[in-house]
C-alpha cells in the first residue's frame, strides 16, 4: 500500500510538472505575440518606407558641369491626432490609442530620422471646452507621446478641436494653444518659406479674430511679395529678406472643394463618403476664402487636415493640395502620415 501512494505522489507531481511547463510556454506565447503585436509590428511597416528621390532638372549643370546640390529638408506631416480628454475619453480608450500613437511616431523617428514635424490641427479633441486643469493634462501626455530630440522641430496649426469652431473660438483658446506651440505665423528653415494659416479663423465674416487674423496674411503676403523682388522697393527696405521662394501652406481646413470623388488610393475616403458634399466653413474653406489665399500668397503647396482621409486636388494654376489621413487609429483603421522631401525651389 506504501508503494502504490508513492506511485499516485510521482504521477501527481510529473502531471504538475507537465502543466506548469505547459502554463509556462502558454506564458511565453503569449508574451511574445504582446511584443510583436504592440512593439515590433512597428518596426516591421514602417521599415518599409523610404524618403522619395528628388529628380535633378535636366540642364542643371553649366557647360556639363554638376550642379552644387540644393539644401533638402525632410519633413513629416501628421494631421488629426485628436488626444482623448476628460469627459469624452475613457482611460481604456486614452491608453490603447496613445500608446500606438506614442509607438508609430517613436518607431518613425528613430528610423526616418526627419528633420522637422508638423500636425495640421485637432491635436486635442476637447481643446474647445477643456478646463484648464485638463488642458494641462493633455499638454503634459502630448509631449509624452510627441517628445523627440532637440534637433528636431515639431510645429502645429490650430484645428477646430483645438480652440472651438468659429462660434466657439476666443482669444483665450488661441492664446493657451499658441503658448504650447508657437504664434508664429511664418517662419523659414534650409531655404523655404512656411505658412501656419489658423483656418479656423477664415470664416470672412468680419469678426475681430477674423479680421486680425486677415490682416496678419495680408503682411505676410506683403513680406513675401517684397523677397520675391530683386531691387526692393521702398516700403520693403525696412524688411528682413526671406527666402525668394514661394510658400507652404499649412493649415487644418483644406481649400474649397466640393467632394472627395476625385481622391484615390488606400488612405482615401470609403467609397459611400466620397460622393457626399462638403460644407463650407464646416468640411472646408470657403471658395472666397480659398481664393484669397491662394492669390494673396502665391503658395507652391498647400497641406491640410480635418477629413481624416487623403486626397490630392490642383487648384488654379496647378497648385496642389495634399490633405493628410488622421494619425489616430480611433479616426480610422489604417492611419498614415506623409514624408515629403523638399527643396526650395522644388518640390
């Protein structure tokens, strides 16, 4: 009988050794998808992307001779980031959607390694009635996601998230933005000229905001008009000298347009939104809007947000608009950014 309990202890105890070495591998599995699905997977896409290839202009070279190399800066363009706040966002949500915004844009810096960023708006998503507690809060888990190293730039546009559509807007919301980014409304770097247009400020309703917001377009346009000539004239004398080259557009409202039908390609709208009208001063600027920015300041690019989907659209003279997808996987469920390389003159 002391034999056959022996014999039951040693069936026991290798029965217990087989299930905890079973847990342990089911452990093991288990950690390893967490580490591909929610670290590696990210190095794995966007180890995939690469910086586009300039083409040289035929010609460059006097008499044969290569052409000195123009100064490139590569950019990284996000649009919609939408960080969660304290009444709509639940914490569940806050964490899942922060760390794979937090682990796409870490990964994308270390591997492209741009020069310089910008968000073209929402990047809160109750900015237009957060307390100031909570703004802060937000603030705070922003550059948590966002941080990135001192020789890195990173500029953002104000979206209607940010300070409130139009109706909503007040100096207040405006100035607590611009105090976490810049006011800067134009600034140049290797060469080119950017814009950070507050679109949401372009109703052409004659507000005060909206009219001191025109008034500081006219004088960038003015400033920019007085770099572009070779002998400047009087009223220009008094002007630091930018860049002859013709501007960026950044904004969160893109131009008029009246759809998304003529968009393609995967970070476009789904085919039953792309037929649907846009609204002006709602989904886009005004057509008058538009027009007045594209002919106060010339711009040889224009970058927008808001739709949370991708399209591009020749305006007038040929001028291109590239309206970037959401950044946000709560917005969309292929989020994406945009990579451009650029040179002063060329794009």
């Amino acid at each position: 009988m002391a034999s056959s309990r022996l014999g039951a202890r040693g069936q026991c105890l290798r029965l217990l050794k087989t299930r905890g070495f079973l847990l342990l591998k089911l452990l093991a599995a288990v950690l390893a998808v967490l580490l591909f699905c929610e670290f590696l997977i990210y190095y794995l896409v966007i180890f995939r992307c690469s910086w586009p290839e300039l083409k040289t202009p035929e010609g460059a070279g006097a008499l044969g001779a290569p052409k000195a190399p123009e100064p490139v800066l590569r950019a990284m363009f996000l649009a919609d980031t939408h960080l969660l706040g304290a009444v709509r966002g639940h914490w569940l949500d806050k964490l899942r959607r922060e760390w794979q915004m937090e682990r796409a844009f870490q990964t994308a810096l270390w591997l492209l390694q741009p020069e310089i960023v910008f968000i073209l708006g929402d990047v809160f998503d109750e900015g237009k009635w957060s307390s100031p507690e909570a703004w802060a809060d937000d603030v705070g888990r922003f550059w948590k996601v966002f941080r990135h190293p001192p020789h890195v730039q990173l500029w953002a546009v104000a979206g209607n998230h940010d300070i409130g559509f139009h109706y909503q807007m007040d100096t207040y919301r405006i100035k607590r933005f611009e105090k976490v980014f810049s006011p800067e409304r134009l600034f140049s770097w290797k060469g080119i000229n950017f814009v950070m247009v507050n679109s949401v400020a372009l109703e052409g309703d004659g507000c005060d905001i909206c009219s001191r917001a025109e008034a500081e377009l006219l004088e960038i346009s003015h400033w920019l008009n007085c770099s572009r000539e070779e002998h400047r004239p009087r009223g220009c004398r008094d002007r630091q000298r930018l860049p002859a080259s013709a501007p960026i557009l950044l904004q969160h409202f893109p131009l008029y347009r009246r759809n998304d039908a003529n968009c393609s390609g995967e970070d476009a709208a789904p085919p039953d939104e792309k037929y649907t009208l846009f609204k002006e001063r709602y989904d886009v600027l005004s057509q008058e809007v538009s027009q007045k920015l594209l002919w106060w300041l010339r711009p040889r690019l224009v970058l927008s947000g808001h739709t949370h989907s991708a399209c591009e659209v020749q305006h007038g003279a040929g001028i291109l608009e590239v309206s970037v997808p959401s950044f946000s996987w709560r917005n969309r469920n292929n989020p994406s950014f945009i990579m451009p390389q650029i040179e002063p003159n060329l794009f």
